[in-house]
C-alpha cells in the first residue's frame, strides 16, 4: 500500500527557510493531490496547502506569503519550503496523500526552529 | 475561516460503553452536490493522524464498524458502539469544504 515519509532538517535557525521532502512509496504520484498539515508541539491541527501531480497549488492564506509546495514527479516526491521561520513555525510536519480526504499520512518530522 | 468547534475536550469512557464527540461548523459544510465536507481522524497516542470517516458519514478502509459519523449541516457527530483500549487517542474534526481547510480543536478519548 502507499506509503509517505518526511524527511528535512530537525532545526532551523530564525529567519531562515524550512524545507521538508515527503517521498511516495508503492504508487504513483501521479494524477494525486498531496499535502502538507502541521502540528506545534501539544496541539492541533493546521492545514498548510496541497499540490496536484501538475503542479497546482493550494496555500493557507495565513502562510501564503512564506510558503511554496512544489512535486518532483520523476522522483516520486513533493516538498514543502516555508521562509522567514520563527518560533511559531515550529510543530511536527506531516504530508498526506489527497486533500479533502486525507489518507494515509506520513509519520511526520519535528521541525524546531531555534538559533 | 470556517471555525470548527469540538466537544467534549475530554472523554473518559468505559470499556465497552458508547462514546459521542460533538463538532460544530460556524457555517454549513454541505455542499449543493448533497454531500458535507466533513472528516473525522483520531490521532492515536505517538502515532500521526489516521482518517475514520469523510463525507460526514462514510466510514474510512479500515475503520472498525463501532465507528459512525451522522448529521448535516453545520452539526456533526461521532459516535463509537462500544469503546475498546485501542480507541485512545485525540479525535479531530476537520471541515473540507472551502480553503483553507480547518480543524477542531480535539477531543481527548480516555480509558476510564
């Protein structure tokens, strides 16, 4: 069955950029929407935008300005940068296959931003 | 932003009694094709988030049949038949309907 795994640095330093590779096993990326949700440490869920095999994108307004999802198809993979991180970015980051019905979802990557 | 409201925060339950988490939209999920844009994920202890149902009321691949999702509109609900050991974790709602997508704030289920 598809399988999705997070990999990235576990530490950014403030001001600098955030970028996360979610890498697809066992299908195609192909003709599928991909996502990107985090999670801060002791809390929920926020959503952070999606991607199509194409390259259509979806972003949180409340990032929009900082964040870019791109997808390497030839790779089977998509990423996610967010720049000009703070504090507040720092959570455990997740992809997950589609985007309005999330399924599966990676294992997720603690991201701690601190200098 | 469509605002998603849970509750309860906390649920300690019984082993083999019933379980309901409410979720509240602050505007409609149902969309004019007659379906609500509404999910429901439980996020077991140290483990990432897993889909139970979408659409409202359509239960995940997967999904143990004790789970079932009702309502319409801007009410939803969640219930468990009969709860089991296995069902710990913090249940969230999730609205699909427009972007950017939100979720509820959690719902702690606990063995009592």
């Amino acid at each position: 069955q598809v399988q999705l795994q997070e990999s990235g640095p576990g530490l950014v330093k403030p001001s600098e950029t955030l970028s996360l590779t979610c890498t697809v096993s066992g299908d195609s990326i192909n003709n599928y929407y991909w996502s990107w949700i985090r999670q801060p440490p002791g809390k929920g869920l926020e959503w952070i935008g999606y991607i199509y095999s194409t390259g259509n994108t979806n972003y949180n307004p409340s990032l929009k300005s900082r964040v870019t999802i791109s997808i390497d198809t030839s790779k089977n993979q998509f990423s996610l940068e967010l720049n000009s991180v703070t504090t507040a970015d720092t959570a455990v980051y997740y992809c997950a296959r589609g985007y309005d019905i999330l399924t599966p979802w990676g294992q997720g990557t603690l991201v701690t931003v601190s200098s | 932003d469509i605002v998603m409201t849970q509750s309860p925060v906390s649920l300690p339950v019984t082993p083999g009694e019933p379980a309901s988490i409410s979720c509240r939209s602050s505007q409609s999920l149902l969309h004019s094709n007659g379906y609500n844009y509404l999910d429901w994920y439980l996020q077991k202890p140290g483990q990432s988030p897993q889909l139970l149902i979408y659409l409202g009321s359509s239960r995940a691949s997967g999904a143990p049949d004790r789970f079932s999702g009702g309502g319409s509109g801007s009410d939803f609900t969640l219930k468990i038949s009969r709860v089991e050991a296995e069902d710990v974790g913090v249940y969230y709602c999730m609205q699909a309907l427009e972007t950017p997508y939100t979720f509820g704030q959690g719902t702690k289920l606990e063995i009592k």
